[in-house]
C-alpha cells in the first residue's frame, strides 16, 4: 500500500485530548513520562477501532472481517473508519474522536510512516493497545505494540520473480508503484531490483514508474502513456500497488500487445483477467488476516496480555496465484491466517 505525502503535524492533539480520558492513577517512567496504568477488560468491554489512511480498495475486506470478529470474539465494538483522507492531521484526528467515545484498542494503517510512531506512543501513553496494521513504521521501529503487515518487499521480489517466468527468463519489465517517498515503496523498489539482478543481465528493469496509486484514473493513464511510448519494448509489466494492478490489466487486454503482467491483490478485474490468461500471475496480501488476527491480539492484550518482544514485526503473508489456484488460493490464506492467530497465542503473547 502507498499513500502520498502528508502534513506530519497534529498528532499533539491525539496527547492533548486522549489526556483528559486517562485514568487517575499513573505511574511514571525512567524518562519521566506519566502513563496511564493499564485496565484490564472483558471481551465485552474492549472497543475496537480499525483505522486505515483513507478509502482504499485494499482496506474494504476489514469491514467484513471486523463485523465477523465482533461475534466471533464476543467483543463489545469494532468499527472501522476510513475518513482520515490520507492525511496524517486528520487521521490523528479521527483516533482522538475514537477515543473520546470510548474506544479503547487500535488497529491503525499509519498514513505517514515517518512519524506515526509519534501517534502510536500517544495512544499508548493512556494504557491503550495499538497494533500497526498493513504497513509498519519507517526506520525499522514499531512503537505500535506490533505490526501486521505484508512483507512488501518479500512480496514484491515474488511478483519480480513471476514476471520473469513469465516473460521465459528474459527481456525488458517495467514496474508500476505507489508514492515515491512511501518508505514500503522503496522497499518494492529494492525487491524488484533483486529479483531482475539475480538474472545475470537476462532481464532489464526498463523503468519504475511510482507515484501511480492515487486513484484508477491516475493508474489508467500512466498505464496508457506507457504502452504508447513503449509498448512495444516491453515484454512484462510487474505491478506491486492496486490501481497500477488493475490499469495494467485492463491496458494491455485493450491494447492486444504481448506483455505479460503481474498484478497485485484480487481485484475482480485481476481474476478475470488470470482466468482468460490475459494475466499471466498475482500476489495476494492478506488484508482479511490483518484485521482478524489483529483484532484478535488486541482483544488478548486489552484483557491483560503483553507481547513478549513490544513492536515485533510479523509477515502477514503473501501468495503468487497463477491460472492453476485461481479458484483454490483462498485456502491458503485461510491456512496462514489461522497460523498467525496460534503464533500470537504460542509465539507472540504472553498472558498469565
């Protein structure tokens, strides 16, 4: 996932507010910093807030998957908010509001991973638990008390190495991306280059294209522009954000040209498209899993559980669909799902 450049203020009036609800007793840290000693609640007092930067195709399995984890769990809310418009003032914004209603656990997509560890340590500060969810804090530093997220550039280096089968192992690509300064874009951008310097010279990376996942539209046009300057040059297109994924797909099915194209996530158009072999693969995140299994820990640590390593990273996961799993990869997301939710019971958490 990307998101454009942010105003990086504001997350001082998540402190200010968030403040006035704190419980009176606190304890004092070895930096001097008062924190609000940790409650600890029922499943049926614990109210979720799963937060994404704004609307996005990406972020709409979490509706379901929230809903489902309400009643599965027993907890006593889950909502999911989506007006924070990418920008990192109002998504601060909407947590404080969150809050002030009585929220009490997050799931947040940073819309700036520069400094939203700023927000989180703010949440935190008044004993609230907070997963960083779908993207991680840029610097290598989770102040979240995990973060879920694909491996981006693990899942990347996996649409790189399809393009490649698929282009027969040489040839020109182009890779189609989100915001260039989007620290999980330049993570792409180095597990495509891996991917295209393992082939010893056999493959070129003909050009990055960023800044392309604003909206379909924007897609569709970097994508037309593209065939018509070079469409005939290229013999695959890699494509590691959404809007970008779907342009392609739609682009060169209208162009008739021989590029191979590698997608990312399910879009509806994406499926078609590997079912007619108009798309030769994609790589599936798992954005279901994110909010199940995110919401789930959440629970676990609203109801006293800590996390034996604070700010651990953990891979969501990634697939590769060809034609031939088209019907069945769900399953596989399932599987690693479940998987994740025992490693937080077996690996992750510790709870007395």
């Amino acid at each position: 996932m990307n998101q454009p450049p942010l105003v990086r203020l504001g997350w001082l009036a998540v402190a200010l507010v968030l403040a006035a609800t704190a419980t009176a007793g606190c304890t004092r840290k070895s930096d001097g910093t008062a924190k609000a000693d940790t409650p600890t609640r029922t499943p049926d007092q614990v109210k979720i807030a799963l937060v994404p930067g704004g609307a996005h195709p990406y972020f709409q399995p979490w509706k379901d998957a929230s809903a489902k984890a309400k009643s599965d769990l027993g907890i006593g809310d889950v909502t999911f908010n989506e007006t924070s418009d990418w920008d990192q003032t109002k998504q601060n914004d909407v947590l404080k509001s969150l809050a002030a209603q009585g929220y009490n656990a997050f799931g947040v997509f940073g819309v700036s991973p520069e400094n939203i560890n700023a927000t989180f340590e703010d949440l935190k500060r008044q004993g609230v638990p907070v997963a960083s969810l779908a993207s991680c804090p840029s610097g290598g530093v989770d102040k979240a008390d995990f973060c879920l997220s694909t491996d981006v550039q693990m899942a990347a280096y996996k649409a790189a190495q399809a393009a490649i089968k698929a282009v027969g192992g040489k040839g020109n690509l182009v890779h189609l991306t989100g915001n260039k300064v989007d620290s999980n874009t330049q993570r792409r951008i180095a597990g495509v280059q891996k991917a295209v310097d393992e082939t010893g010279g056999k493959v070129k990376l003909l050009q990055t294209v960023t800044d392309v996942d604003k909206d379909l539209q924007t897609a569709q046009k970097a994508v037309a522009d593209l065939l018509a300057a070079k469409g005939d040059q290229i013999q695959g297109i890699v494509n590691t954000a959404y809007n970008p994924a779907v342009a392609s797909a739609q682009g060169v099915k209208q162009s008739k040209l021989p590029v191979k194209v590698v997608a990312i996530d399910d879009d509806k158009t994406i499926l078609a498209g590997i079912r007619d072999g108009s798309v030769a693969a994609t790589v599936l995140q798992n954005p279901v899993g994110q909010a199940s299994v995110g919401s789930y820990a959440l629970m676990k640590l609203a109801g006293g559980c800590t996390m034996r390593q604070p700010g651990v990273i953990i891979d969501s996961g990634s697939f590769v669909v060809t034609k031939d799993a088209v019907g069945t990869y769900d399953t596989d997301r399932q599987a690693k799902t479940d998987e994740l939710k025992k490693a937080f019971d077996s690996q992750y958490l510790s709870c007395k």
